[in-house]
C-alpha cells in the first residue's frame, strides 16, 4: 500500500507541476514577441503591451477565489476546467484576427491561469507530510522558475522561426496532457467532498474583488506611460481601487462565507510570510526587468546575449533549489531565508557598483548570487509561512500568498520604471553643469573629439556640432548609468528592511502528526 502511494505522490505532482509551467511560461513568453505582434495586428505600443496587462488583471482577480471556487466546485473539477479553459483560450489567442480578440482571449486565459498556481501549490502540501513539504515546494519552484528562464528563450525562437501565433499553440500538447492525467491522478481530499449546504454566494465580495484587483493592476501598469497623477485618468483608477479595497475589506470580514478569507490575516506568522513575500516579488520583478534594460539600451547587448547574462543566476536556483528542500527537513527555514535576503542585498550592492566599462562577466555574477538568494528565499518561505494553516483553508492560503507576490512584482516594475525615468533626468540636469566652455576637463575632451573628427574626413565647419552631439550622448549614457545604479542601491536595501519580519514567523515543527495522510 505504502509503495503505492509513493508512485501516486510522484505521479500527483507531475500532474500539477505541467499545468502550472504552462501557466508560468505564459506570463513571460509573450513580451519577446510583441513587437511581431505589432506589426501583424497593426498596433501602437501602448495598445499592444495590453496583451501582457490583460493577462495580469485577469490572473490577479482570480488568484485570491481559488479556495473558494474549489469548495464551490470540488477541486478536481475546477482544476480540469481551468486547464481546457486554459488550452482553449491559448488556440483562440494564436487564431485572434485582431488585437481586441487576442486580448479578450487573454483576459480568458488569465482567468483560467490564474487558479492553476494556487490548485497546484495546495494539492503538493496536502499530498506530502509535514516534514517533506519544504522537498515538494522546492519541486515546485523548480517548476516555477523554469517559467522565466525558458519562457522569453523559447517565445523569441518560436516568433523568429515561426510565427508568434504558435507561442500560444504550443500550450495546446502540454494541455491536454496535464487534462488526461488529472482525470486519473487527482482526487478530492475528503473535506472538499462535503457539500456546502445552504452556500451563499458572496456577489458584493466577487465585483469589489474585481473592481480592486483590476483597476490596481491598470494603475501600476499604466501609471508611468500617463505620468502617474497627473493624470485624471490614473486618479480615476486609484481612487476606485481604494475605495473598492476598503468596502472589500469590510464585506469580506463581515460575510458568513466570504470569496476570500481574510481572517487568516489573524495569523501572524502568515501575514509576516505574505509581507516578506510581497518585498520578495518587488525585489525580483524589478531586478528581472532592469538588467536586460541597462544592457540593451546602455551597452548595446542583443536581446538573445541579454538573456544569456539572465540564464547563469537562473540555472543557480533551479540547482540550489532542491538542496534546500531537503534541508529544510532538518533545519530552520527561517535561518535559510535569513542567508537567501542577504545573498539578495549584496548582489543589488554589488549591481550598484557596475559601470559602462565592464565585461560580461562582470554582469553575470551578481545575477548568480541573486540566483541563489532567491532558491533560499522561495522554498523556505512558502514552507514556513503555509505551515501553520489549516488544510481546508490552504486553497485560499496559497492563493492569498500568490497575488501578493504578483502584486509586489507589478509594483516593483512600475516604480523601477518611474524611478529611472526620474532620476535620469536627475543626473543628466546635474551632468550638464559641467559642460561648460571654462572647465579645462570638458575643453580637452571637445578639442580631442574635433581633432579625431577632422582626422576622420568630416568637415571643420561640422565638427562642432558632432562632437557636441556625441558629448551629449556620452553624458545621457553616464546619467542612465548612474540611474540604474541608484535603483539597485534601493532594491537592495528592500531585501535588508524585511529582514526583522523573519521573528515573526513561526518555526514549522517537523513531527506534525500526519493527521489525513
């Protein structure tokens, strides 16, 4: 019997971990190919990135009802119905005619998405006991950073080679896969059997959770494009996603069987966890997004050798993330995670410190000790901070867990990018006041510039607004530079200010009566 249930364990989290990577290389594999995208659809670049939006709105508003549609539908059922909702809005998304129907098909596919994550995570922490659990996170976040590092690869060799309609035909295989596989592997738990008598929907709950998430996720993710608040539109967004979260808020706290249970919020070792989570995704969203940017618009990378710096830290976690699994059986997650946020603050201090002169070594380290900062973030903390909830609830527990790193990683990206705009126009403003005809350093340089010019076979007359031309671009390069720098001084101090949550957590004991299994 024992050996049966041991292949069955295997067999359950193979069965969970294919729906999931799909869902996890859908966030990513389409930003590579939105240029092509714009091109066939005939569309302008903000209407296009509506493609990824879309998407995130649609996941985030999901993501917090997946407990509570898995006790409305039974689990098994709902995640089955995801998956071909899934695989079927990923053939509509490749067939779209237009923009409006591929992104009303992604909105689709994001709602279907969005529970396959959360569905996933809680069936792997209720299929191992106690003391395996920080080994089946850690499978899991194998699976989950699997997403990033092939997601952009693999959409930039499709749309190259292909056509990037078959980035979403590429689902369709995997899809109905994972579908035959949990129609034979995946069971209900006996407390998800009962039926709920009397269940009343929650109707306030679902469109103030709608109203929030989405109208938040359009804020962040349009904020800079319209300049943040001057702009009646973002006001409009922000003030209906405050209002909507503080009536949410009360109706939830208030309601016999809310869509969200937000009085898990009680346990603090929980909402240490979900915190620490949130400066987690803000941290790692936001590094993802600007070091491909600082080497492609400062050092003129390609977007393939860009990559190539992010696969290194990449393949780190996916080998460090296995050992810590099997450690975190013997030892304190906390601690892990303690050494995991300072491996990510020093890495920040020491991407604070590149320069335009340095090899691509000197951009791939830094990005491997982040890469192994995030394996000892990632298991431990989901461990620790889902260990002390009960099993009827981790539905909505993971879930919960899920959006606030969702949320943290869309407001690291929105501030990352303001902020670079900011401080770039900072630093060119205070570059400038040394470019003037009475300092020495600036003379030398401009007579050198003419002179190489003159050399060159460019005539005299021009040599005065070339060269001021490429000492201006030299300068909007060493503002960029020191821009970026600043940003990843300010990630890095994000990982070092959570540390002192890490108290807050409770330590997980390891022989948990294994009370179901």
């Amino acid at each position: 019997m024992s050996e049966d249930k041991t292949i069955n364990k295997w067999l359950i989290t193979i069965t969970v971990m294919l729906p999931a990577i799909m869902e996890i290389i859908d966030t990513s594999v389409a930003n590579v190919a939105l240029p092509h995208m714009q091109g066939s659809l005939n569309a302008g670049i903000d209407e296009v990135t509506w493609v990824l939006t879309s998407y995130l709105v649609a996941n985030a508003v999901v993501l917090p009802m997946t407990g509570w549609l898995s006790r409305v539908f039974g689990r098994k059922r709902f995640l089955m119905t995801c998956i071909v909702l899934f695989t079927l809005a990923s053939l509509l998304c490749g067939a779209a005619p237009n923009l409006a129907t591929l992104i009303f098909f992604r909105i689709l596919q994001g709602a279907a998405g969005g529970a396959l994550i959360p569905i996933s995570q809680a069936i792997l922490m209720e299929t191992f006991p106690p003391n395996q659990r920080g080994m089946a996170m850690a499978i899991f976040g194998v699976g989950a950073m699997f997403g990033p590092i092939v997601g952009p690869a693999l959409g930039g060799w499709i749309t190259d080679n292909m056509s990037w309609r078959w980035i979403f035909y590429i689902n369709l295989p995997v899809g109905i896969i994972a579908m035959i596989m949990c129609a034979f592997f995946i069971f209900d738990p006996g407390y998800l059997r009962q039926k709920v008598a009397a269940f009343k929907v929650d109707y306030w709950g679902l469109f103030l959770l709608v109203a929030s998430m989405g109208s938040l996720q359009v804020v962040l993710d349009k904020g800079q494009q319209e300049d943040w608040f001057n702009s009646s539109f973002i006001i409009t967004f922000s003030i209906i996603t405050i209002v909507s979260l503080v009536a949410l808020i009360w109706v939830e706290l208030t309601h016999k069987h809310p869509i969200i249970n937000l009085r898990l919020f009680k346990n603090v070792s929980f909402s240490a966890g979900n915190l620490i989570m949130f400066v987690v995704g803000f941290a790692l969203y936001s590094s993802i997004m600007l070091i491909p940017l600082f080497l492609q618009t400062l050092m003129g990378y390609s977007a393939t050798d860009a990559g190539m710096v992010m696969a290194p830290g990449g393949v780190a976690t996916l080998i460090t993330m296995p050992l810590i699994g099997a450690a975190l059986a013997k030892r304190d997650g906390r601690k892990i995670v303690f050494v995991g946020l300072l491996l990510g603050a020093t890495s920040m201090f020491i991407m604070q410190g590149l320069n335009l002169q340095g090899a691509f070594w000197n951009y791939t380290w830094p990005r491997i000790v982040l890469g192994f900062g995030l394996a000892m973030i990632f298991v431990p903390l989901t461990t620790v901070t889902l260990a002390s909830i009960s099993r009827s609830e981790m539905g909505n527990a993971t879930g919960m867990f899920s959006l606030l790193r969702n949320i943290g990683g869309s407001v690291g990206i929105a501030m990352a990018a303001t902020l670079l705009t900011r401080y770039q126009q900072f630093y060119q403003t205070s570059l400038v006041a040394n470019i003037n005809p009475y300092n020495p350093v600036w003379q030398m340089r401009f007579d050198g510039l003419k002179q190489a010019l003159v050399s060159k076979g460019i005539a005299a007359s021009q040599t005065d607004t070339t060269a001021l031309g490429m000492m201006y671009g030299l300068v909007r390069q060493q503002a960029g530079a020191l821009a970026f720098n600043r940003i990843f001084f300010i990630i890095g101090l994000a990982f070092l200010i959570i540390i002192p949550l890490l108290f807050l957590l409770k330590r997980p004991s390891h022989v948990e009566s294994s009370v179901g299994h």
